[in-house]
C-alpha cells in the first residue's frame, strides 16, 4: 500500500507543479491539505486558526483549508499543519491560468451541463466538471503519440457546414473525394466525409437529429460561435443513415469497426484511431435474443479498441425487465447512458443490471440544424457525453491508455469503460437505478487516470519484419523520444539477451541464423532510475521450409474434389495424402501448386495433407478437412456458419443419437461430420446425450440442438429448436430426447449442436451466432425415414392414442382426451431443457375433450406434454405455434 501512496503522491505533486507554475499566485489565506487517510478528517480537530473549507478529492483525501493570516504567514501555515503525523502533504493554493478552459463563446453560459453554477430551478453542481477537466494538461486533438482521436457518431447525418462543427469534422485523407474509385481499398468507394450505409456514399449532410448530438460530443471552442462540446478539440467520424434499420445500424458498425481495424493493422498509416462510438436511438422493448448479431458487433468493435456508447430509451421503465436495444445486450464493451436533468433527477429509462450511468441530457444547450442553437431533450444528448469522455482520457498526458490502446486494443477499452464508471457522482436519486448508482463525472474520470498514471510508460508497437536469411527489421515508437531506449534480442528459448543501447527506430539486426525464431524486447530509461521493459515481440528470418498456405477444396462434387494451394518459398516438390475414416486412400508427389481428385464416395468426410518437401527439411505440412456431396440437403445447401473459436478451454468430446455414438473430440470448432450413422424416423422420440470436454475444470454450458426438419436450408430459430438446456458442472454429459415430428421432410438433413459457456450474462447460442467465444458447434447428417429405424424393444415408448393432444400446432389452448377414463390425472406442460412451464389437476375422460389454458407469454416452441395418470405416464411432443 505504501507503494501505491507514494505513486499517487508522486502524480499529485507533478500535477500542482504543472498547475502552480502557469500562474503562481496564491489564494490569501488557503491550503491545500492530503491526509493519510479517510478517518483522519476531523473537521474540528485542526489546529486554532485552521478551518476546514471542503473535500478536494474524497478518494485520495485531499482538502481545502482556510487559515487565519493574522496569526500565520504562508510558510508558517505549512509548517504548523505539517507537524500532525496525519497529514501527508501540505502546499498554498494558488491561482492557475485560466488555459481558456472556461470558453468564450457567447452560449456558454447557458451550457449547464458542463458548468451548472445554481442556476435557476437547478442543483448546484449538477454537471460533469467539464471545466476542470478542460484544466487539465493534455495533448489536444491527439494521444501522447501522435495518433488522432476520433469518436464515431453514428446518426441520420449533420449539418457539415455548422461554424462550430465544421472544424471538427473527420475526412477520410487516404481517399479523393468524387473520383468513384476505392482509393484506399477499403471496401468503400469515396468515403472522404465519412459514410452513409443507406446510400452507399459519403452523403452525410443532413442531420437534424445528428447535428445537436455532435455538438454534445464535441462543438468548437474558442471561436467566438454558440457553445462547445465535451471534446472541443477531438474529430467527429460521421456515419449517418444508420438510424433506420437494424441492417443499416450493423452496416454502420460495420464501417467504424473497419476504420480502425485498418489503422491497427497498418500502424496508423490508414483508417483511423476511433476510440469510442455513439448511437442514440433504439428499439424500446426489444430483447437482446431478438438480435444477437447486432449485440456480437460490439464485442467485435471492442475487442479492435472502440468502447461504444449507446442512449437508452426515454421512457420511465425498466429495461432490466421489458428489453431495450441496444442498450440491454451484456457486451462489455457497451456503456449504457440514461439521462439527468438540473436536479440531478434521472429523465429517461432505468435498470440496475444494464444502464451503466447517467449524464446531463434534459433541456441541455447545443448545436441546431441551420447554423443555430439551442435547447434538447433526451438521452440521445446524454450519450454523446460520455463518448467525448472517452476521447478526452485518450487525450491525456498520460500515456498509459493510449499506450495500451496499441499493444491491446481490447484491454485499454475496458480500461477507459472502467474510469468511467469507478469516477461517477453518487446520487441518492439513481441509487439502484444504474449499475454505478450515479452521474458521469468527466473530471474526476480524467483526474482518476492521472493519479494512477504510471512513471515511466513502456515503448509501444514494436514491429519486426524479417529481412532476408539473416537480418530483421525493428521499428517502434515512444511518447519521449529524448528518453534513452536499450533494444534486446535473443534466439527463442536462449536465456541470454544481446543488447543495443541508445538504440533508435528503426533498427537494423544483423548476423542472425536463417531459419531461426527471435525474441526482441525494448527497455527504457526514464528518469530517477525507472525502467520499464516492453512485451516481448517474435519474429523468425527468411529460408525456411514452410508448409504452403491456404490449402482449398474447390468443385467438391460427389466423387471428386480439386485441392490448390500457394507455392510456398524454397520448396522442390509437394507430397499429397487424402484419407477417409478406412486410412489412406490417396498418396502422391506433385510438383504444381492444384490437383484434381476422383474416384471418392459420396457424402464422405475427406482429410488431406500436404507436405513442403525442401532441400533441408520435409516435416512441415498443411490440412484441410473437406465433405463430399450426395448427402441431400445436409450438404447441398450453404447453411449458416457458426463457430466456436475458443474450443481449447471447453468442446463437444461425443454425441449420442439414439443407438449410434460418436466421438469427435477436440477438433477445429465447427467440423461437419457426414458419416456418423445418425438417423431417426417421424414420429419418433430419440434419446440423445451430449458429452462436453473442458481442458481444466468443467463449467456451466448452454447446449441446444437445432434440425433442419422441412430441409429449406435454414434453421427456424424456434421451431426446429428441439434441446435446450443448461448443464451444469457435476454432470458428465447432459441425457435428454427430441422429437420428430410427423411432418419432417424425410431423407438427410442437417444437426446443428451448440455449446457454449452460460456465465456471467451470457446469453443462449443461436443457430447462426458467428463466434462463440467459449464453446463449440458440431453439425451432423441425420437421415430422416418414414419407418422408425431402431426396434420396440429399444425405442422409448411413445403414447400413440392413449394420451390425444390437439391442435398441435396450438395455440391459447389445448384439448386432451385419454383413451381410459382417469378420475384425477396431473398434467404438466415442460419445455426442452425439462423445466416445468405448468401443472394441473383434472379429471380425464375418454368421452369428451378437457381444455388445458396456456399461459398468454408462453414462448413458440417445442414442449412436451406429460399426463400422470396412477401408475402410468403419457407423453405427447406438442408445438406451440403462435400466441393467440
């Protein structure tokens, strides 16, 4: 703890130097005190002559005192105070220049949000301290190294020409403007001004929601013109269109996330360093399960280093309890804003679990369509709020965010997300209303990331590109190039370094082995002795013998296929391996780079193998795994694709279905496997069981089972939905049936099996999710007859007439007659994971039909209907089609 003190100390003094020196005069009379600790303020303990004024900074105890200058001079009033062993630090206050944080634009005054001096009908302080945090040392417009900050606002477009927001406004400098060529290939054609996904161009110029939003996120300062956003000096990407539809909405994700994917991937030389998003619309009451592709962009757009705002709804409700989109989906890297008003009041919608926090967003001060200003109400101006925050962290002189933001991108968004909710006013009014229980406090989230800044920031983005056989390329780049930098370097695996001091980017190695892997490193030298030692980067040299790349089944028929490949360097001749579950089947030399294969079955699964044979060496080889056709629609038809792209912590090992087994193992993530003998017949209950695998200890695990019963090609997300449980660590394997139902197309269609991780809010896997990050999906044929294909005495019995359901489909009732009398029968209705929907009691005749109400909310779906009659129990599978 001492160590952590002595590193917020250590800010705290460099932050007063830096404010002091700017404007050194004192305030008459007035210290500024750091206690060791919460519990020494007694407010009426000080020394006579000393009075407590008020809390500077609750979380680092730090105070304000007044003292009596007739009894003390100012080194007097230090010296006295620093005598108590409570006290920590102790120094004048002095009076800072102004840096033109508190604008001069005429509007200003009106902005309250930003600086709320009791004004009329209002709370004092009811804002975000964007004055002080506009006081605070920072690069402007740009991170520590140089990189531009940009914050997309994703709209129905702006008003481009507005005097406060047209200087703000991000261009596309990689693209010409109206030349209708891709000139940065960037997959969008004269996308200079940003974009708009309904057109297909960079029109963005409208916006008569938009243009008060931006102004929120960042309205000009300093410029004699209206008001000033949160982040006066950071740009503004545009992507307008993008409030129409939830096509459009992905479309536009889809832009942003490309931008900066493309600025990581090239060092900043393209694309651009968006650092956070910004959506203010919706749809009230829809469930995130209602659109999980649209909730899975966000964990994409974080994980490439975009934290994403998103305005709630302004309705009063709980989305926590009637769904909200986007701002119920559980990504991490999601911030749900709701809005405050002057009273420090929350004005738009709640939710303890999924709205993060509020910001100034009723009756608030901003840009208008026309060249004009004025007033605007909702949480679409409570969002921008925090969006701009987060350019501002970025913005910081401390590098350490921005630092981050390029060694991993993913982390320094959960990094920004976690300043912003730790830093919040806590508010009586919104305690248990949002997850943090209070309001955006864009000063002391800055002031939060200073304090923890660390003293000596590590070099970034070290590059290492190998140059020929025996030389590698270093390049890097540092916030402090007068600091000195020592590069290391190492075979991979040796324990001793070699070392280039005072080194400089870029940096040539020289002398190393062909063919080797190398470990660099880059330690820097700051002041008072500090180092810091970046992570280390791989790279190997020229003149290996690589298996060659993109191994690719193409015109894969029934019984033939054509594999390709590309010709990898120093190779003499290819061997190629083709097996099927019998063994091999197929080994041969090629010297080309494509070879066609015959003489293969049908609807069989095919692995192949390609060894690089060099000079040197011919262990290195490719595989690929490849399924040929004759299965039906199992494999006719381009289903979607789902993936599990973790599936080293947890896996589908085996399945069961009904007498056939199969154990599949740890394998790719989405294998299909054509040939394990499933098959089932209409009408026909089938025991299934899945065993999932797990590396170190077992989890809890969503597993569902989709069929593709009526063979189009798609996976109904709910009819053709036949297991859906959770297994939960304890269980081997999860044992359960499906039905299939009289009306299945026969012949052979496909199984999807997913498995995924249900903790921590995550949500049940779909049939086309694209990514499961923790999981698996296995698909398997599954030849559909009309006669049952396993004996009476194996299959499970099915009740035939002795227990009748109908409709079935149904609706808001069902109708069930029994083929004996029952005086008192308990029917249950369960759903496919075997929770218990409904019970009841009735009496069962064989003569007449007894009505069984359903429950109004009750899910389209598969249930299985169970009647406990005596002794006996009757099953019936029963689908529940529409909600009358």
């Amino acid at each position: 703890m001492r160590c952590a003190r002595r590193k917020k100390n250590y800010c705290f003094l460099i932050c007063c130097v830096l404010f002091a020196s700017a404007y050194g005069q004192r305030v008459p009379g007035e210290l500024i005190v750091q206690l060791n600790s919460e519990k020494a303020l007694n407010k009426d303990a000080f020394p006579t002559g000393f009075v407590y004024k008020k809390t500077l900074s609750r979380r680092t105890f730090i105070h304000l005192l007044a003292y009596d200058t007739l009894h003390y001079g100012p080194a007097e009033a230090i010296q006295q105070l620093s005598k108590s062993p409570d006290v920590n630090l102790v120094q004048l206050n002095h009076r800072l220049q102004i840096r033109d944080t508190i604008p001069a634009d005429p509007f200003f005054p009106q902005q309250w949000q930003w600086q709320n001096l009791s004004a009329q009908n209002s709370v004092p302080d009811a804002d975000v301290d964007a004055e002080l945090a506009w006081s605070l040392p920072s690069y402007g417009p740009a991170t520590a190294f140089g990189d531009t900050i940009v914050i997309a606002m994703l709209d129905d477009g702006i008003q481009a020409n507005h005097p406060d927001l047209a200087p703000k406004l991000w261009h596309n400098r990689k693209e010409i403007p109206n030349n209708h060529i891709d000139d940065d290939q960037n997959g969008y054609v004269d996308d200079y001004h940003g974009w708009n996904p309904v057109l297909e161009s960079d029109h963005i110029h409208q916006g008569h929601h938009g243009t008060p939003v931006a102004g929120m996120i960042g309205a000009a300062w300093q410029n004699g013109n209206g008001g000033t956003g949160i982040a006066p000096q950071i740009k503004i990407m545009v992507v307008a269109g993008s409030s129409q539809t939830e096509a459009d909405a992905i479309a536009a994700y889809a832009y942003v996330l490309e931008q900066r994917l493309r600025y990581n991937e090239t060092q900043g030389e393209a694309g651009a360093f968006v650092v956070a998003t910004n959506t203010s619309w919706g749809v009230n009451g829809l469930s995130p399960s209602e659109a999980p592709v649209w909730c899975q962009i966000y964990d994409d757009l974080g994980e490439a280093g975009i934290l994403n705002c998103a305005a709630t709804s302004n309705s009063g409700w709980n989305i926590d309890e009637v769904g909200d989109m986007p701002t119920a989906c559980s990504s991490p890297y999601l911030i749900t804003v709701t809005a405050s008003d002057r009273m420090d009041e929350c004005t738009g919608a709640y939710g303890p679990v999924s709205v993060d926090l509020a910001a100034p967003g009723k009756e608030v001060f901003t840009t208008h369509p026309g060249g004009s200003y004025g007033w605007s109400s909702g949480t679409s101006f409570a969002s921008p709020i925090a969006a701009g925050t987060i350019g501002l962290l970025y913005s910081a002189t401390c590098p350490d965010l921005s630092s981050l933001a390029h060694t991993d991108p993913g982390a320094a968004a959960l990094e920004a997300k976690s300043i912003l909710l730790n830093t919040t006013d806590a508010l009586p009014s919104m305690a248990g209303q949002t997850v943090t229980g209070g309001r955006l406090n864009t000063f002391r989230a800055l002031q939060e990331l200073a304090l923890n800044c660390a003293p000596c920031a590590p070099v970034y983005n070290l590059n290492l590109t190998p140059n020929g056989t025996q030389e590698a390329l270093a390049q890097w780049t540092t916030a402090d190039s007068s600091l000195s930098v020592t590069l290391d370097w190492r075979p991979a695996g040796s324990a001793e370094w070699e070392s280039a001091p005072n080194a400089s980017s870029p940096f040539l190695l020289t002398g190393l082995d062909t063919c080797t892997g190398y470990e660099v490193r880059l330690v820097r030298q700051c002041t008072d002795g500090l180092t810091s030692v970046s992570p280390i980067a791989e790279v190997r040299t020229q003149g290996c013998c690589l298996p060659p790349a993109q191994l690719t089944a193409t015109s894969v028929g029934n019984t033939s296929a054509a594999l390709s490949w590309e010709v990898s360097e120093n190779n003499t001749a290819y061997q190629i391996r083709v097996q099927d579950d019998s063994g091999w089947i197929f080994n041969t030399t090629h010297s080309g780079h494509s070879l066609q294969l015959s003489g293969l079955s049908p609807c069989t699964a095919y692995e192949a193998y390609l060894t690089t044979t060099c000079a040197e060496d011919s262990n290195s080889f490719s595989s690929l795994r490849f399924v040929t056709t004759g299965c039906g629609s199992c494999t006719d038809f381009e289903y979607c694709t789902s993936y599990g792209g973790t599936s080293g912590t947890e896996w589908i090992d085996a399945v069961s279905f009904g007498t056939q087994y199969h154990h599949s193992g740890l394998n790719e993530g989405n294998p299909l496997f054509p040939g394990a003998g499933f098959s089932a017949s209409r009408g026909q209950i089938v025991p299934v069981s899945v065993r999932p695998g797990f590396q170190h200890i077992a989890y809890p695990e969503y597993i569902r089972i989709w069929i593709d019963l009526n063979q189009d090609g798609h996976f109904a997300p709910t009819a053709e939905l036949l297991v859906d449980t959770i297994l939960l660590p304890g269980y081997d394997s999860l044992g359960t049936e499906l039905f299939i139902p009289d009306g299945a197309a026969t012949g052979n269609t496909l199984m999807r099996i997913s498995l995924k991780w249900a903790g921590f809010g995550s949500m049940r896997p779909q049939p086309c999710e694209p990514h499961i990050h923790f999981g698996e999906v296995e698909d398997y044929c599954v030849d559909i007859q009309e006669q049952p294909l396993i004996s009476s005495a194996d299959a499970p019995k099915r009740t035939g007439n002795a227990l009748q359901a109908w409709p079935n489909p149904f609706g808001s009732q069902l109708q069930l007659k029994v083929t004996t009398a029952a005086p008192e029968a308990e029917i249950q209705l369960l759903g496919v994971d075997g929770r218990l929907i409904l019970q009841r009691t009735m009496r069962l005749r064989s003569d007449q039909p007894v009505r069984l109400p359903i429950p109004p909310s009750l899910p389209r779906g598969w249930y299985l209907l169970r009647a406990n009659v005596g002794t006996q129990v009757f099953r019936q599978p029963v689908l529940h089609h529409s909600a009358e």
